[in-house]
C-alpha cells in the first residue's frame, strides 16, 4: 500500500526523495574527500619524516636552547638506550657560501657527520648521484646536496667529483658576538641524489663534511643534534622517554615523527567529522520537508483513512502506512545518495588537486613540479552511517504526521470532503 500510494504521486514522491539525495551525497562526498585528504597528508609526511629517526636536540622547544651542546658521552649513553641501532652526533653551520674560481653557491645547512653511521640512519636519502663515499674519509672531503651542485637544473653542476672548493666558515671569537671568517679547501667526493623531501631534513640544500674536520676547524667536542635511528617505529615514543631520561628536565627534546603525524591525523579526523555534521543539516532540511509533504498527504487521504479504519484497520496498521513511506523515502534516497556521493567526491578532487599550488623552492625559488593529488577514500562506515541517517531522519520526520492519520476519527475522516 505504501509502495502504490508513493508511486500515486511520482513527482511529490520524486522531490521529497531528491531531498534526501542531497543530504546522503553531501554526507558521503565530503566524508570521502576528507579522508582522501587525510590519507594524502599523512602519506606526505610519512615520506618527509623517517618514523624510525628520532631527532634530539638541546633544550626544550618552549624553555629555550640551553648553553651547552651534546658531549661525546651523552651521544654513547643515547647510544646504549634498548632498542637503539644507531646513534650519531652532528654539528651544523648555517647559511654557508661555496666558492670555485668565480663561482659560489649558497648552502642552507653544513653538516657534520659520521657518513658511515649518517648513511646507514637514512638509507634511503643519503645515496650519492656522483662518487662514492669509501671507507676511509679524508679530512677534506665534502659532499654536496643536489640542489647545491645543480641549483639551476642544468646538466654541468657547480663542481665536479674530485675538483677543490673552498668552503667560507664563519668561526665564533671570545668577544662574543664577533665571529672570525677563515676559508678552507675541501675535495668534492660525491653529489646526494634529489630527494625533494618535503621534511625538516631535506638534504638537497644541505653540504656535509667529516665530523672530526669540523670540530678541528672550531676547536669544540661538542654536537649540535643526535640522530637515532631505532629498531621499529613502535618502539620510538618509549625509547624517547629512555632518552629524556638520560637528562634533568627541560634540557633536550625528543622530536619523534610518528607522535607528530598521530595527532595531525587526529585533527584532520576531527575536521573530517564536522564536515560531514554541516553536510547532516541538508538532511535535516530534508525532513522537514517529508514532514510538510506527509502532513498534506494526510489531510488529502482523509476519507481513504476513514474508509481503512471502518472496514477494519487498526491505528498501528496507519501508522505503518506512512511511517513505511517514509522509510521507502529514505532507503531510496540513501541507496540513490551513495554513489551519487562518491561521484561528487572524484569531481571535487579533480577540480582541488588542479588548484594546489606547488610547494615552493623557498632556498632558490623554484617550484617543485610534484603537485600533491587528492584522491577520495570510499569508507563503507560512512556509507552505512549515511543510509542509516537518511532513514532515520526520514522516520522522525514522518512519526507525527503518521500519529496524526492513526488518531483519525473513523467517522469523521468518512465525513471529510
């Protein structure tokens, strides 16, 4: 009966549903964007952040730096946490110039490493282009980043493997904030591959030299960062707390990737949410207009309720009439929404992953050619919760005016013209 009496009215019928499309497709499109958001986000940051690297430095991020750096016996005590394969120490120079002849070239970072050890912690961003680091380093050795020996792009480099460069290091003095400026001849040995990793460590841009040449030239033990590497990133926010442990309060800060990326997922979770709580409200609109439309419904079925209720029909049988109206309403709506949703979301991500801008070169100011592309994720979760919604909606909304032609007086309905 509920199925004859809809198909009676296709065009009220085919509104109403229409209402409910709406409301089911802006659930499941933005639901679906929004995850393929959060998903291309932490696929981004998990490429920039090693989560099996953890980065200590000195002094806390909210305290300040405190004066003193990292000793050698600091590093080893970090070195013998469980669970920790390697441990190196580095210091770096910032904003370093590079000279060859009547060239010179711009550095963001020098480094200080032990490339045996820096290697082996970042396996997969340490890799040479050109030359070859062996096992025994000299003292003068040097490795470029790739956007250092190439920043222009071009096929010849700023220098070749093997040719001398001079590296202008500026060195503090006693009267401090006075520095010395002293220029040292270093052997280019290798060029680091492009990574174009978009993490607080992109080697592009950064040089490296022996760790024992640097603290020679400034007279100093002392290391800047430690960089560990631990056996699986489940392991690293308690090892973090081994290390914090090693120190009094407030005197390092462990930076651990994987607790970072958590609570970025979280608020984009978040965010998540409360974009498929805005797109309820059209459902909610929608029930109110099944509201209006099963309220005149009534009023027009008077007569036909009245001649239910004298051959025999009983209040719940009404009632279940029109509630399973409404609920057709909804599971039409809901099952018709869905896909309509998925194919709103594919066009949305199309039109968005066109108009996000490149990540900027910010060191030479050229754009990055990868764009980052966002690609919907269907949950089957927020397709169920969706359908489920939009029928419950669609029944609430439809109850009073339900309760309204159950409660219809047999005799006075028959009166009703």
């Amino acid at each position: 009966m509920a199925w004859d009496n809809m198909k009676q009215r296709k065009l009220r019928t085919s509104l109403t549903i229409l209402g409910v499309v709406i409301g089911v497709t802006a659930i499941i499109g933005l639901a679906s964007l929004g995850e393929g958001f959060r998903s291309a986000v932490r696929e981004r940051m998990e490429q920039g952040f090693e989560l099996d690297v953890l980065t200590v430095i000195p002094g806390s991020l909210f305290t300040g730096m405190r004066p003193q750096r990292f000793t050698e016996t600091e590093v080893d005590e970090v070195r013998q946490v469980a669970n920790v394969s390697v441990a190196t120490s580095v210091m770096q120079m910032g904003n370093v110039t590079l000279y060859k002849e009547d060239q010179s070239v711009s550095a963001f970072v020098a480094a200080a490493v032990n490339f045996t050890e820096f290697q082996e912690i970042f396996l997969d961003r340490f890799v040479l282009e050109e030359g070859e680091i062996s096992e025994s380093i000299r003292n003068d050795t040097i490795i470029l980043g790739h956007k250092v020996n190439y920043p222009n792009e071009t096929e010849t480099g700023f220098a070749n493997i093997d040719e001398e460069v001079v590296l202008t290091v500026r060195i503090p003095i006693a009267q401090f904030p006075f520095f010395k400026v002293e220029n040292y001849s270093f052997t280019v040995s290798g060029v680091l591959q492009k990574t174009g990793t978009p993490g607080l460590t992109n080697f592009d841009y950064w040089v490296f030299m022996p760790l024992e040449t640097a603290r020679r030239i400034y007279e100093t033990t002392y290391s800047d960062l430690i960089f560990v590497k631990v056996s699986s990133p489940d392991f690293s926010e308690n090892i973090a707390e081994e290390i914090e442990a090693l120190f009094p309060p407030y005197q390092i800060s462990v930076l651990v990737p994987l607790t970072f990326i958590r609570q970025v997922d979280y608020i984009l979770r978040m965010i998540e949410v409360f974009l498929a709580s805005v797109a309820s409200i059209a459902l909610l609109v929608a029930g109110i207009g099944i509201m209006n439309i099963m309220t005149v419904s009534v009023m027009e079925r008077t007569r036909e309720i009245g001649v239910l209720k004298a051959v025999g029909a009983k209040n719940r049988t009404i009632l279940t009439v029109f509630l399973t109206e409404t609920a057709l309403i909804g599971v039409i709506g809901g099952l018709t929404g869905a896909p309509t949703g998925f194919g709103i979301a594919y066009l949305l991500s199309h039109v968005l992953s066109g108009t996000i801008i490149p990540q900027q070169d910010h060191v030479f100011r050229r754009p990055e050619t990868q764009r980052m592309a966002v690609a919907p994720v269907f949950s089957l979760t927020w397709t169920v919760v969706a359908i489920i919604f939009g029928v419950v909606i669609c029944i609430l909304f439809g109850l009073y005016p339900a309760r309204k032609a159950a409660r219809l007086n047999p005799v006075e309905a028959l009166r009703y013209e």
